[in-house]
C-alpha cells in the first residue's frame, strides 16, 4: 500500500514539476520581447496547474512520508524534468555537470530513505 501511495504521489509531482519548470523559465524563450510583468502574469497562470497538481500530490504523499523525504522526492524529479526541458525545449547543451548532480542527488535520496 505504501508503494501505491509513494507512487500516485511522484506521477502528480512529475506533472506538476512540469507546469512548474514552464512556469518558471518558458516565458524566456516564448515571451522574452514581452514586459516583464506580462511574462509574470502569463507564468502565473501556468503554475496554477502546478498547485492543482502539487497540493494533492503532497498531501497523498505525506501520507506515507515524512516531509524531508517528501521534498528530497520533489528535488529529485525536479532535476529530471528540468534536464529534458533544458536540452530538448530550451536549447541547452548536455553537460558532465547534470550527471553531478543527479549522483548528487542519488546520495540525497539514500541518505533521507534508509532506515
């Protein structure tokens, strides 16, 4: 049961995660000759989707995790939908550094989920 509920919880905050990272850096591609607080509000919007997703998706989690492993969870899958959105709708060039930080990260979940 504790593995559903883990589960439901990481596929809303993938989701989320992905509202989220449109949210925060989309508008410097799709509307960077726009002012700045159109951009703002136009984001805003955005991450409406993400607290419709992120909420539940805490909520359901916490029911199975304490509130470290929650957000070393959401860390983790912010990381991966932020390296596909970088290269594949930014632009970006793959570095050495995201496999850092993703070891890095590795680290951070083995320590925050062993017994």
């Amino acid at each position: 049961m504790k593995s559903a509920i883990v589960l439901k919880s990481a596929l809303l905050l993938i989701c989320s995660n992905t509202f989220m990272t449109f949210a925060w850096y989309a508008h410097l591609r799709n509307w960077n000759d726009r002012k700045w607080y159109i951009a703002a509000i136009l984001s805003w919007g955005i991450a409406f989707f993400e607290y419709l997703l992120q909420v539940p998706a805490n909520r359901i989690g916490y029911t199975a995790m304490n509130l470290p492993q929650l957000k070393i969870m959401q860390e983790v899958i912010t990381l991966s939908v932020f390296v596909p959105f970088a290269l594949f709708y930014m632009g970006q060039p793959l570095r050495l550094n995201y496999l850092w930080s993703g070891m890095c990260l590795v680290g951070a979940v083995y320590f925050m989920f062993r017994s």
